[in-house]
C-alpha cells in the first residue's frame, strides 16, 4: 500500500504521529493509498524549517524570485498530464477537467512571474520641501495555506505562486483526500531552483490545522473549503492576531430571462452544473428560470442529461466521475431521495442505475425547488441541478440577493441593459454574463461575498499580492547641512 508522507526542508519526511488517513479511489471504492497525520511536533518542525529560510528567501533579489517562478511554469506546463493524472487518480475527475484545474492554476503561476513589477511602490518627489515619500511591500515571513479536496493543484497554486514571489515561505496544508498532487508540485518547485525549506507539505486534520492556527510564528492563513470551517478558520486565526482570507462554500443560481437563447442556456447549465459531478464551489447548482420559458428549459436540460457519460476517469469518453467518498455520496443522495417529500418535483432521478462500485451518481433534476426546501437551501456540492421558477428578473434577482452564500452567480439573456443592472445589482463576488462559471483570470482576484468569504481580501491576482504584502511608508529627508535647525513645531507641509 502506497504511504504519503509529508515534504519538509525539501524532501519526504515519513510521519511518526501513529495517526494516518485512507486515500479511496473513488471510482472503485477501495482504499489506495494511506497519508501520515501530522502531529503538532511535526507541524512545528515544518514551521521551524520555514521560519530558518525565510531571511535569505526574503533578501533573495527580485530577478531571481521571477526566474524560479518561470523554471516552475515550465515545469508544470511539461508535467500537465503527470499533475492531472494524480489528481483524477485520487479525486475521480475525468482527465480533460483535470487537465483544466491545471491549465487554470498554471496561469497563477504565470502571474507570478510578473513579481518585479507587482511589487512596485509609490514615490512622491518633494512631498515637503526637500522630503520625498514612498512606500515599499515586504513579505510577512511564514505563511500558511489549507486547501479542499475538489482543486488539489488548483487551490494550492492560487495561493504559492504570489506567497513565494512576494518573499514569504510557505506551508501547504492539502486535503487528506487527495494530497499525491501537492507532492508533486513540491517536488517540481525544488526542481524550479526554490530553495530547500521554502516550501514545505505537511498532511493532516484538525490537529494539524489546529496547529498552524495557533502557531506565533505563522503570519497568516489562507482557506479554502466549507463555510463552517472558513469561519472557524477566520475567526480562530484572527484572534490570534493572524491575516486570514477563508475562502468558504456556495450555492451559485443562474438567471434565466425569458429573451435568452434556450439551447445555449441548456448547454451552459448542463456544463456547469454536472461538470466534476458538480464538486465545484463555482458549479451552477439553481437555476432561475423565468415562467415563460421554464417548462422549454427544463425540458431542455432533461433532453440533454441522458447523454452525459458517467464511469471510471480511467476509461476514454466518460465525462463525469465519481464523487470523492461514499460518505458524500450517500449524502448528496439524501438530498434527491428527499426532494419530492419537500415538495418539489424528481424530473431526472440520478441515485437509480449508477455505475458498479466506487461513488457513483449520475445527473439528477429537480424542478420546482423553492426556499425552506433543503435541496434549495444547503450547498448540496454534488450532480444536482434544482429550479426555481420566477415571474421574471426582480423576483429572481431578490432570491440570489437573500441567498446566504454569495460566491458567484450567472445571468443568460441577450438584453444588455438587462444585464447591466444585474451586474449593478447583485450581491455577488463574481458574475457572468452569458458565461456560466466565471472564475476569474489570475490577473483579476478570486473570491464571494457573504457566507462564501471571511476576511477583506480575495484570493490571488493583484488582491493576493496584498494579501502576501505589508506596506511600508518611508519620510526620507537628506537634508543639506546648511539649514538644518531645532523647531519644536508639529510637521506640516510647507
Ligand atoms: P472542508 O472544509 O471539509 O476541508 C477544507 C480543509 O479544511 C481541508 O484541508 C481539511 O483537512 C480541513 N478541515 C476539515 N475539517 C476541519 C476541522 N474541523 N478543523 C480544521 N480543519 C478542517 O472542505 P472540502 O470538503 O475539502 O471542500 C469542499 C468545500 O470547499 C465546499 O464547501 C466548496 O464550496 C468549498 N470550496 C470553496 C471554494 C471557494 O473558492 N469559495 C473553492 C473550492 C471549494
């Protein structure tokens, strides 16, 4: 049975805690590999490590920063499919959404690369007569991330690639579900010329987590993953006088006006919504459909279900894999098994004739879902479509703004000014306008609103770069001798 040990001063270091985890092939069921559990000790070795790199990581010139981060885009553009096959290996994703996560995590690193000019301050000449003023960022020192199982490469190159160029070091905390790809990139980053305990894995649960909460030496904390953890995340970190953007679940509801284009909504739905068999906090899990129109949509959607492949990631064609435990699965099914009982109608029972073995479920539709109803209102994070129906725009609109969760949302129609007050409107982090999963390019920033974040800044792109930064302001006078006099008055400018 494969072991997987943590990554600490640029090599494998075996756990010794005693304390370890099943990592499941979803698509079987059966237990494929186990992951050490770190305990504090072992967390705290990798925080030492980090904290002993820092000085020279920090003082390492900007040039030579960007040069790792390019050797590392090379390298991860060299390994896409290696990366991509850990990952549907342990998470069940088919390849080509794999290859995605990738390509789409790849573009942060590319980002990074840019760090000589994201670093940048300002500078006022003469801001007093003979003062200049400016400001300079400089890296926190350790920085820690946490990250879910849905994007194991993903998730964690949102947060390293802007952590390191900015000077700090990092410890990666992955999910214990799939932590092979983490490894991985650890490997790959030491390859890329990153110096040996600048990067480092450590797995685990709560212990560990717990650790890096607590730990004086840990500046701050990065999170992704569910809503009650983010908030636990946040409010523990910060109360130990911690940075921390927690990024947490979602409940995203498409906008479907009665002028838009069915067929390409339908499409848009499908995709987004069964796409990683909807273990996506951006995955369309409402959609808002217009009375017109509803009975046309769903009969839309309903045609195009039966067409989606669902098996092992392993065998060529299929596009929906498994979800990630049984444990979730038999949750995600409780959701539709009780949908009718709430009230709402069961149009495509996905829980019937599932692949043999592993976590299997295939697409299910549930119309007529309204709130109150759980299937409305729980994140169900799973290949379960609902529909709302709605007189129109103001009364869909009002139904995404009370929504608990804020984390994206999508609007169809092809009135513009339509669309423009929906983007004026919504209480919303990130909105599509006829594009149903709009995650941000990496030269934007990542993150909801609402019950979906915790802190003030988002994840990656110019906001990460704050995140990863303090800013320094510096009154410099280089006076000429000659003038120099005691004045007991208050500093002004003049
Ligand atoms: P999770 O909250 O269960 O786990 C996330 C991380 O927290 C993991 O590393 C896990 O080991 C750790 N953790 C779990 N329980 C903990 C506890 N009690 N104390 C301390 N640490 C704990 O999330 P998940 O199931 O891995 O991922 C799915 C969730 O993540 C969904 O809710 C999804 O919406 C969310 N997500 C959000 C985003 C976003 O950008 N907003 C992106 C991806 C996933």
């Amino acid at each position: 049975m494969e072991r997987i040990s943590h990554w600490i001063d640029g090599r494998v270091v075996a756990g010794n805690s005693g304390r370890s985890g099943v990592v499941f092939d979803p698509a079987t069921g059966e237990q494929q590999a186990s992951v050490d559990f770190a305990s504090i000790e072992e967390v705290d070795q990798a925080i030492a490590v980090a904290k002993a790199a820092f000085p020279a990581w920090r003082s390492t010139n900007l040039s030579r920063r960007a040069e790792v981060m390019f050797h590392m885009r090379e390298l991860v553009d060299a390994n896409r499919k290696e990366i991509a096959s850990l990952i549907s290996k342990e998470h069940g994703k088919v390849l080509g959404d794999a290859l995605g996560e990738v390509a789409r995590g790849l573009e942060n690193i590319e980002y990074a690369t840019g760090i000589p000019n994201l670093l940048k301050g300002g500078y006022s000449e003469q801001a007093s007569s003979g003062v200049d003023v400016y400001s300079i960022k400089q890296p926190l020192g350790v920085v820690a991330g946490i990250t879910p199982f849905n994007f194991p490469g993903m998730v964690p190159m949102w947060m390293f690639a802007n952590a390191l160029a900015c000077g700090n070091t990092f410890i990666l905390k992955p999910s214990e579900k799939d932590p092979s790809a983490s490894m991985f990139i650890a490997e790959l980053l030491k390859q890329a010329g990153l110096p040996d305990g600048t990067f480092n894995v450590v797995h685990g649960d709560k212990v560990a987590v717990d650790r890096l909460l607590d730990h004086p030496d840990i500046q701050a904390i990065s999170f992704v993953g569910s809503t009650p953890i983010a908030k636990y995340i946040y409010e523990t970190g910060t109360k130990n006088g911690k940075r921390v953007q927690a990024l947490g679940g979602a409940k995203n509801h498409m906008l479907v006006l009665a002028d838009a284009d069915l067929d390409m909504a339908a499409d848009a739905v499908v995709s987004a919504a069964y796409g990683s068999a909807g273990e996506r906090c951006m995955a369309i899990s409402v959609v808002l459909a217009s009375e017109a129109i509803a009975d046309d949509l769903v009969g839309k959607i309903e045609d195009r279900i039966p067409a989606i492949k669902v098996g092992p990631a392993s065998e060529e064609g299929n596009e929906m894999g498994p979800l990630i435990t049984g444990e979730h699965r038999d949750k995600v099914r409780s959701y539709v098994e009780g949908a009718v009982a709430e009230g709402a109608t069961l149009v495509v029972d996905g829980t019937q004739d599932v692949p043999a073995g592993g976590f299997f479920l295939k697409p299910s539709l549930i119309d007529h879902a309204t709130p109150g109803m759980r299937c409305y209102d729980d994140e169900i994070f799973g290949p379960v479509l609902t529909v709302t129906r709605i007189k129109g725009y103001d009364d869909g609109l009002a139904l995404i703004n009370a929504n608990q969760f804020g984390n994206g949302t999508a609007i169809f129609t092809r009135d513009g000014g339509a669309a423009r007050q929906f983007q004026f409107d919504v209480q919303v982090g990130m909105v599509g306008i006829n594009v149903p999963i709009p995650v941000p390019v990496s030269y934007y920033s990542f993150g909801g609103w609402k019950a979906s974040l915790f802190g003030d800044t988002h994840m990656y792109g110019p906001e990460g770069i704050n995140f990863y930064t303090r800013s320094k302001v510096v009154t410099s006078r280089w006076p000429d001798p000659r003038t120099s006099k005691v004045d007991l008055g208050f500093p002004q400018n003049r």
